[in-house]
C-alpha cells in the first residue's frame, strides 16, 4: 500500500478512536474494539503523535470543549474575515480584514438555560411550541432587564465610593 493510502487509511481509524474516546471507553477496550492488542495500542501511540494525542483526550475534555462552544454559540462571539471590494470592471479594489460579530443564538441561549437552570426555564407541559417561545423571550427580556439594572446599581455605587 502506496503512503497515500496508509495515511487516508490511519485518518478513518483516528475518527474511529475519537468516538470511542467521546464514550469514555479505556484504553484497553478501544484496542480490544480494534481487534488489535492493548501493547500494540501502546506501541502505535509511540509511533504515531496524532493518535496519541487522540488518546490522551479524555471524555471529560470533550463535554468541557462542546459545553464551551455552545457558550460561546449562545453569548455571540466575533470573527475575524477577510473585506474585499472590487472595482465596476470587477478588479480588486481593496482587502482587508475586519472583525465581525456573530450573534448569540435563541436556540443555543434556550438550551443552556434548561439545562443549567431546569428549575425555572424547563419547558412548561401543555403550551404549543409557539407560546413556549413567546414565554422563552419574555422571561428572557426580564432577566436581561434585571440583570442591567443590577449592573447600573453597581455602578452607581462604584461611581459613588470615587467621589
């Protein structure tokens, strides 16, 4: 087999161990699924960097990096990306890079909030999905609300120890 088709060939088996790392398998039960033994497992991990680093990624580190996107999905974030103008005879005019922002998420912000605060944001039995979402922003516009007011507050105590 040419390097090419042992290089695309190591690529399916690491999307392989990366699942079974996402199940939090051990070690020793990703070799046995792999039909190969735990000390060839071991001597792979030697040889190849890439799988090492696979392995060494625990369940855990996974749940932190998908819990931090959806954060970050939920919040907004901004991004870098590239501006290009072209001139009427469709020559480049200018490029350049700006930052964009990228909103927070209704989806992403309605799923985090049942998930960390189930106690008051759990979906209400017996309402359309449509009336559940109406009573999502609501209680989100509130919260919002009290949540800058206690900002403004502390500011104001902020501003008033200054002075």
């Amino acid at each position: 087999m040419d390097k090419q088709g042992k290089n695309f060939k190591l690529k399916n088996k690491l999307e392989i161990v990366k699942g079974y790392v996402r199940e939090g398998l051990p070690e020793e039960e990703i070799a046995e699924k792999l039909g190969i033994s735990f000390k060839t497992l071991q001597n792979y991990k030697r040889k190849f960097p890439e799988l090492r680093r696979v392995l060494e990624t625990k369940k855990e580190d996974v749940d932190r990096m998908v819990e931090s996107s959806l954060l970050k999905r939920a919040l907004g974030y901004n991004v870098m990306v590239s501006e290009t103008v072209f001139d009427q005879d469709n020559r480049l005019k200018q490029s350049k890079q700006v930052i964009k922002h990228i909103p927070g998420d209704l989806s992403a912000q309605k799923f985090w909030l049942k998930m960390n605060m189930p106690e008051k944001w759990d979906e209400v039995k017996g309402i359309s999905q449509e009336e559940d979402f109406e009573t999502f922003v609501e209680e989100f516009r509130k919260l919002e609300k009290e949540t800058l007011q206690e900002e403004e507050v502390s500011e104001e105590k902020e501003w008033e120890e200054t002075e």
